[in-house]
C-alpha cells in the first residue's frame, strides 16, 4: 500500500543511524558505490525510520559520509511494524537475485555504453565480468578486422545463425541449413 503522505525530505547524514545487526557486510563496496554517486548523484533516497534508525540504503549512506555529503534523501517508513522494518530490510538486499542476466542484450547495453566512451566500471560489473561479456558478444556478433565483412556461423542446433560485421548493419537470419541462407546487409550510412 503507497501512503498518501509518501515524500522525500532531506536529512543531515548526522541524523542517521546504521541498524548495527545489518546481516549485509557492504564495506569493501562503499569506494564502488562512491564513484557512482559521483558520476549519477545521490538518486536512490534512504528508508528510514524518524528516529533516524536506517532501514535501507547502508551502502548509500556511507558512501555519501566519505565523500563529504551532508544531507542525503530520504522517505519515512514509520507505518511498518518492527517485525515489517526487519523483513523489508532482508527482501531488498535479498530482491536483487531473483532475476536472471540475459547476457545477450546485457553485452549489447554494455558495448553501447562502451562505445560512448563511458567508464565501464560504473556499471557494477567488475573488470573480469566485462571481459567476459563483451567477448561472448563479439563472438556472437563475428567481430573482425573494421575493413572486411565476415560470416560467422553459430550451431544452435540444427539451426544456424548467420551475421556480419564491420561498415555494415546486418540482421542474423536463423536458417535450417547452411544452403538456405540469406544476408540483409544496409549500408549504415544509410540510415
């Protein structure tokens, strides 16, 4: 149920208290956490109780206390129950495995991202992961030297998925035999 009163304020980091049974251990991710709240701002508010009694945003909070930042956003939830503060608190930090990576379309964010020429590590995935990623997806796309165009076959199967690379934008057509391919190729200045 949302509250009608619901808003954000804005609080002294003074006035906040870490809940010291926090059973997440997040101190070697504040450095991570402070370079995000450099390059995106402090976005995410805090929830806490008005004691001051924080019931999500630890990892926020101290990030914003090393790096100076004297008030922070947050929302009160004081309309939980004790036992509601404790089982929020376990499902937000524990919330963010139930979903699965679709590791295709995550490589394709990140090599957009990637080719803007944005810092990778701002994304929360570290320095082996980004590898890792961005090499299945030039596998996937058959990256190969900017001045040639190559086939790359993918066995999926009895399918084969079929796709070039370089100066040209190329839609991979899903064949049943190596015989019956076709290749869509637009020039990319074209559009």
């Amino acid at each position: 149920m949302i509250s009608p009163s619901q808003s954000i304020e804005q609080w002294s980091v003074d006035r906040l208290v870490e809940y010291p049974r926090n059973p997440r251990k997040n101190d070697s991710a504040v450095d991570r956490m402070c370079g995000s709240i450099r390059e995106f701002g402090f976005k995410i508010p805090c929830l806490v109780r008005s004691d001051g009694e924080v019931v999500n945003g630890h990892l926020r909070l101290k990030a914003a206390r090393k790096l100076g930042i004297t008030e922070i956003p947050v929302i009160l939830c004081d309309e939980w129950t004790p036992a509601q503060v404790k089982a929020f608190r376990l499902m937000v930090n524990r919330s963010v495995t139930w979903a699965d990576w679709d590791e295709e379309l995550l490589a394709l964010e990140l090599q957009e991202i990637q080719a803007s020429d944005f810092d990778l590590s701002l994304t929360g995935f570290d320095d082996d992961e980004l590898a890792r990623l961005l090499a299945a997806q030039d596998s996937v796309e058959g990256l190969t030297d900017e001045d040639s165009i190559s086939e790359l076959w993918t066995s999926q199967k009895n399918r084969k998925k079929v796709g070039c690379v370089s100066r040209w934008q190329v839609t991979p057509v899903a064949v049943s035999s190596p015989q019956a391919w076709r290749l869509d190729i637009a020039d990319s200045s074209s559009g």
